[in-house]
C-alpha cells in the first residue's frame, strides 16, 4: 500500500521519526558509509547523526518539509551563515563518530571552501525511506523546494556523494558545477549542482 506523500512543514516534535528516515535513506551514501563505516551500527549512528541536525540546526535556521517518508532541509540565502552548526553542535557530531571526527571535519572545511559565494538557496539534505522510494516522496519535496526559489528569483545549490543521484537532480534543472575528492583515505567524491531559477 502507498505511503502518504502529502507534503507538510516538520517541525521539532518529528525529529524521532524524520531522523529514522533520514537513517534509512543514507544507508548507502558514500560519504555516510565513509563517516560511519560499521554496518551493524549505521543505521542506530545516522538517526542520532540527522536527529542532531534537524533539532539543533535545520528546524531553526532552514526550511524543512516532509512526507510520510521522506525530508528535505533548505536554507534560504540570508540564513546560509546561521545554519552553520555552532561550536556545541559540532561537537556533539563529533562524540557520535568517534575516530572517524577528523575526517568529517576535514570533508566539510573542504565543501564549505567550495560552496557558491552568489546568492542562494541550498537544498541541505533530502532523503526517502528505500521501502518508499519510487512513489513520488522525493519528487514531491524537491518539486516544492524549486517552487518556492522560482517564485523568488533564487538559484538553487546542492551536494551529492552518489553518482547515481545526478541525473536525478540534472531532471529537476540541475548541472554539476564541481567535483571534489574529498582528503582523506578512501574519501568519497562530491558533486557541487547549480540550478538556475526559472521564470
């Protein structure tokens, strides 16, 4: 049976379901596999990874909308420097990965070198539960995010450590702008994607 994809704004009180979800999306993320690379205990990892995020930073500084089984994070360009995470976020991410906190540091010191100085809004995350996947939930929450930069004359940046989510993103608009080898031993490759906005 379909899953509802009715999209709504997630607010603090969703954290426990929208992080599980998150886990479950990222599973095979190169670079979530890079950070926490035990399988046994990824998935336990990534919910307080995302949990984190959304609580601290995200429900406070970005725009996030959801479906039954899916998220996504935006940041509108004026509220780009307060979605960094602060110092006690950091270091609670950093708890939580353990030996593997250099390298994430490192990963994102290295994105954050590369993200567009122009104006824009960044789509920070965005994932579905694979059981979900194919019904629209990510279509839907992407297609709501464009939208509303559209409506206000905003290109639109994002990342991506999956090969195969490209041509995905390239359908909405997108075209990779840059890709970066991330330092470190066996570090992933990330995509830089640029979206202008459309009339």
């Amino acid at each position: 049976m379909p899953i509802s994809n009715i999209l709504r704004t997630a607010t603090a009180d969703d954290a426990p379901d929208l992080s599980r979800t998150l886990a479950l999306a990222f599973d095979d993320d190169p670079m979530m596999c890079w950070f926490f690379p035990e399988p046994a205990s990824r998935e336990a990892a990534l919910t307080r990874y995302f949990a984190t995020l959304f609580t601290r930073q995200y429900v406070h500084h970005g725009v996030c909308e959801r479906t039954e089984a899916a998220a996504a994070f935006w940041v509108e360009p004026e509220a780009q420097a307060k979605a960094v995470p602060d110092a006690e976020t950091i270091q609670e991410l950093q708890n939580l990965l353990g030996d593997r906190a250099g390298l994430f540091r490192d990963a994102v010191e290295t994105a954050a070198r590369h993200t567009p100085q122009e104006p824009h809004r960044s789509l920070a995350l965005i994932g579905a539960d694979p059981a979900a996947q194919g019904q629209g939930h990510g279509a839907r929450l992407l297609r709501s995010g464009l939208a509303k930069a559209d409506a206000a004359g905003q290109p639109v940046y994002l990342e991506s450590s999956k090969a195969s989510n490209l041509p995905v993103y390239e359908h909405f608009g997108f075209t990779v702008r840059e890709e970066l080898q991330l330092p470190g031993d066996g570090g992933p490759k990330l995509w830089g994607m640029w979206r202008e906005p459309r009339g």
